[in-house]
C-alpha cells in the first residue's frame, strides 16, 4: 500500500478499535510524516518515541520510595489519562540498542487484554490514548534488530512502498520545486530504490484471527486495502484463502445461526452439502451450543431436524458431542425425537 492508503487505514484501526499498527516501510518512503498527517486529521495530539535513543529508565520512569514500596515515577512523554486523545508513536522499534528496552516496550505495544488498560511496567494508559510502531524492514540493510514472532503476532503489520503518483499529489501540496517534479514526472523510476522485498514471519495465530475478527467488526477498508491489512495479521496465504472463501458464497457451509432459525429456508441446502462442508457446520454448532446451550423449541426441532439430514456417520459423532451438552442433551433425548437421535444414543450407551 502506499502513504495515502495507509493514512485511511490507521485512522480506521486508530479511532474504531486498540489494536496496534505496525508501518514496515524503506527510508525516507514518509512513514512518520503519514503517521503526523494521520494523527492530525483525526484530531489526536501525536507524542513521538524514538526508541532507539532510549534505556529502560526512558520507559519505565525512575525509581522512588514511598515509605517500604517501591514505585516508578511517570515518564514525561506518558499521555495522562485527563490529557487529550493521543497517539504514541514507537519509532524505530527495531532500532532498540539494549535488549532490555525491547523487552521493555514489548508490553507497551501489545494490545490491551480485554476489560484491561495497555499498560508499560507500573503504568496504565487510558484507552482514550492509542499506539503506533513502525520500523524499517530487517532486509540486511539497515542496522535493525530482528523482531521475534511473539512480537509480530501482536501487532497489524502494514507494508507501506514507494508510489509516485501518491509522491505527486504529496509534492504539489507542498510546494516542492517544480523543476524536480517535472523531472521526476518523466523519470518516476528515480523516485527512489526499494531495496529488498519487506518480509516479516507473519503466520496465522489464534491471536491473528482474533484480529481480523476485531477489524472486520469495527472497520471498513476500501476492497483493495482489506487483503492486505489481513495479510499483515495471519500472513499473505491465509489472507488470500480467506478473501476467496467470503467471496465464493456458494461454497460457504451453513452457519450455526442459519441451521438453528432459519431452517426451512436452508434444508435443501444442508442436505447437500459435502462431508467436509458439513463437519464445518457440525462444528460452528457444537462450538455455538456449548457457548449458549439453551434453545428456544423452535430451535431445538430445527437442529434435531439437521441431524435428521446427515449421513449416518456425521450423525452419530455429532449426537455424541452433543450430549456432552446437558442441556442440548435433555432437549434431544425427548421421546418426540426418538426416530432421529435413537439410534446413535443406543450405540453410545454400549460403548459406554
């Protein structure tokens, strides 16, 4: 993405949710001035970290004694919780010369458990206030540590590149000399020299999916952006796998929700589908049930209906996770729905 889509992009994940975003970009490709550009069209007072001229202390504050406890006085740069919306900016993350700053800050840039402020050491940031990295990409050519994949996975990675079109617009607005524009205008490959592919280990995690689940609740990118945005949580394979499979409808399994209140509608459908597409369901249900096990009887002849429709096999697994449910299992034992659920219960109590 280039400097203008990844402004759209941190003022979503800034203002609608506490996630981290993380800007991987070359030297000079104007990741801080984006940053500022951003903070300030969202109306955030913008507070710069330069980590990489930082140590602990800098962090953390200084020790003093209040009596016998120990407490650490805050840092200057820290947003007080009456101060207005601010975002602090961790610059050159990577660029931490002592390993103790990094492990340090660790805690900073991790989202906040939920229910919980984000917290650093002692202290706890209002959630009015919110965090933003970014680092030049560990390719050899910068004298970057290489960040763990701890780290990593708490974090929305955004690849941010050289574009000129967005340089254009950029330059014009501020009045660069025109004689340089005109030049780069008919020699736009001189813009700048990448450098190295940006790759980060960005693999899928329970945390990632998480994520992406924050991020498709609360935002909304132009098409274009929303793959990438997903690629920098769970990695470029899950991401394109998982854009096809929401497009490609037609394919999806059916929902929990859709067995359980709208089963007239999708019967056809159901009986249908795949043995591989059916255990998806299966498990949506079972997952769903254990979560929220009391059904309205509607429901309960709907999903009992369901089991009515799957191969034998799929049956008697699914009957048997759901009698680990005592309320889903009181619901299907009823004599009513013996035709159903009889049999699989019967093969159940002789392996019992």
């Amino acid at each position: 993405m280039n400097i203008e889509q990844m402004k759209i992009v941190i003022k979503e994940i800034i203002t609608k949710t506490d996630l981290t975003p993380c800007v991987v970009g070359h030297r000079g490709v104007g990741k801080s001035a984006g940053i500022i550009q951003a903070c300030r069209e969202i109306e955030r007072r913008y507070v710069s970290l330069r980590l990489g001229q930082m140590e602990v202390g800098d962090l953390v504050g200084i020790p003093y004694r209040d009596g016998d406890v120990m407490h650490w006085s805050r840092p200057s740069w820290w947003p007080g919780d009456d101060e207005p919306p601010t975002v602090v900016h961790c610059d050159e993350l990577n660029r931490a010369q002592q390993e103790d700053t990094l492990q340090a800050i660790f805690q900073f840039v991790e989202p906040p458990v939920e229910g919980l402020l984000r917290s650093l050491h002692t202290h706890h940031l209002s959630r009015r206030h919110k965090v933003i990295v970014s680092i030049n990409p560990p390719d050899g050519t910068y004298q970057v540590a290489t960040l763990d994949r701890a780290l990593i996975d708490r974090m929305v990675m955004l690849f941010v590149e050289t574009d000129y079109n967005c340089w254009a617009r950029y330059a014009a607005r501020q009045g660069l000399d025109g004689d340089v524009r005109q030049f780069l205008a008919g020699n736009s490959g001189l813009l700048a020299r990448q450098g190295a592919p940006m790759e980060l280990q960005v693999e899928p995690t329970e945390r990632g999916w998480e994520m992406v689940s924050v991020l498709r609740r609360n935002c909304r990118f132009p098409g274009d952006l929303e793959m990438e945005v997903y690629a920098g949580i769970i990695g470029k394979e899950a991401a394109i796998t998982f854009m096809r499979w929401l497009a490609d409808r037609k394919g999806r399994p059916l929902t929990a929700a859709e067995i359980l209140n709208d089963w007239p509608q999708v019967a056809g459908q159901a009986e249908k589908q795949r043995d591989d597409i059916q255990a998806a369901t299966i498990n949506d249900l079972t997952s769903s049930l254990q979560v929220s096990p009391v059904l309205a009887s509607d429901q309960e002849a709907n999903l009992v209906a369901y089991i009515a429709v799957l191969p034998r096999d799929l049956r008697f697994g699914f009957v048997k996770s759901l009698l680990k449910i005592p309320e889903v299992a009181l619901g299907i034992a009823q004599d009513k729905y013996d035709s159903v659920v009889f049999d699989a219960i019967q093969i159940i109590s002789r392996e019992a």
